[in-house]
C-alpha cells in the first residue's frame, strides 16, 4: 500500500487519523485504484480489508467500496475504538468508514461502522459483551438514513432497553458535509444536555 490518500486529505480527514486507520492506496490485485483499510476482530488478527474508489465517483460498472471478508463478520474500528468504548461505555454507530474518519479527526473514537443500514449480530454481541449503556444511531440525515436507523433501533431494543438507544443525525446530509467546527459544536451541545 502507498501514501497516496488524496482524495480523504483533501476532505479534512488529519494525516494522523488516516496513519491510525492504517490507510494506503493499493495499485494492484482486487482492490485496485482504492484506499485500503485493514479489519481487524476484537483480538487485534487482521481478517481482512475494504478498499474505497479513489475518486468520488466510480464508473458504473465499479461499486464504490469492495470488502475482502463479509461486513457481517467484523466489528470494524474495534482496534480504534475498543478503548474509548470501555471508558465510556458509550458508542456511536456510523454506516462508513469515511464517517468514522471524520469522527475520529475531530477526537471522537469511540465509534463503530455497520456498512449500511443492517446491524449484524457480531456487533451486537460485541455490544453484550462489553456492557455498553449508550448507544447512538448516527446515520445519514436523509430518507434511507432514517429507515435504516430506525430498523437498527427496533433490532437493538431486543437486547437493550430502549433509553438506552438514542438515534442522532448530521445538521447536513452526512457527517462528512460537516466542517470540523460544526461537529465539534454537535458534540458539545450533546454534552451539554448530558446525552453523551
């Protein structure tokens, strides 16, 4: 993997979170021309990579991102976040990768990645087992988002009483359409109001 991460640079995600992330751009093999993120499981083995297309835009014939091991077998960002979540007991569930980047540029790391709007049970035993008490559904603030986020809701309800549960959504259409002062105030206003 290369240093070429141009395309998370030039969208404010700091150098460092991307080090952290173990981000490279891969120019062969099945993750050709994508900015490749290692997945690691809770024990800290790498079990596989996601690969995101280098440009905003793919061609048609190309999906934006392409996973090596099944998204419902990971509970991404666990190496990241594992910390922060047994500290707070609290954890933040984002549909990407990219919204986790932005997250953790602007300090907040205790956040895990669904890929879309289903809620595997891996992560949902993760949560179990390391007895979360706050759990925050922070999808996209547009139509699928807020389907999704509710049928993550109903899903977790089944194994978390309900205030436990809050669903929270971006002042624009992604976390990642945020500049870093107006997630910083987001995150203040949740403190402030001790939802947090």
């Amino acid at each position: 993997l290369f240093p070429k991460l141009d395309f998370y640079l030039d969208r404010h995600i700091k150098k460092e979170t991307l080090q952290a992330f173990e981000a490279g751009f891969s120019m062969g093999g099945p993750l050709n021309k994508r900015i490749v993120f290692p997945v690691y499981d809770e024990q800290d083995n790498l079990i596989g990579f996601s690969g995101r297309w280098f440009q905003e835009d793919p061609p048609n014939d190309v999906p934006k991102w392409k996973h090596i091991t099944p998204c419902s077998q990971r509970v991404y960002n666990v190496k990241l976040a594992a910390e922060s979540i047994r500290a707070t007991k609290t954890v933040y569930l984002q549909e990407s990768i990219g919204n986790s980047l932005r997250m953790h540029s602007n300090g907040i790391k205790n956040v895990l990645v669904t890929f879309g709007t289903n809620l595997s049970s891996k992560i949902i035993n993760y949560l179990v087992a390391n007895s979360v008490q706050k759990i925050y559904i922070a999808l996209d603030n547009d139509e699928a988002g807020h389907e999704g986020a509710a049928k993550i809701a109903k899903k977790l309800s089944l194994f978390f009483d309900k205030v436990k549960i809050e669903t929270i959504f971006p002042t624009k259409k992604d976390w990642f359409d945020m500049a870093d002062d107006e997630i910083k105030a987001y995150f203040s206003d949740l403190r402030d109001k001790m939802l947090f």
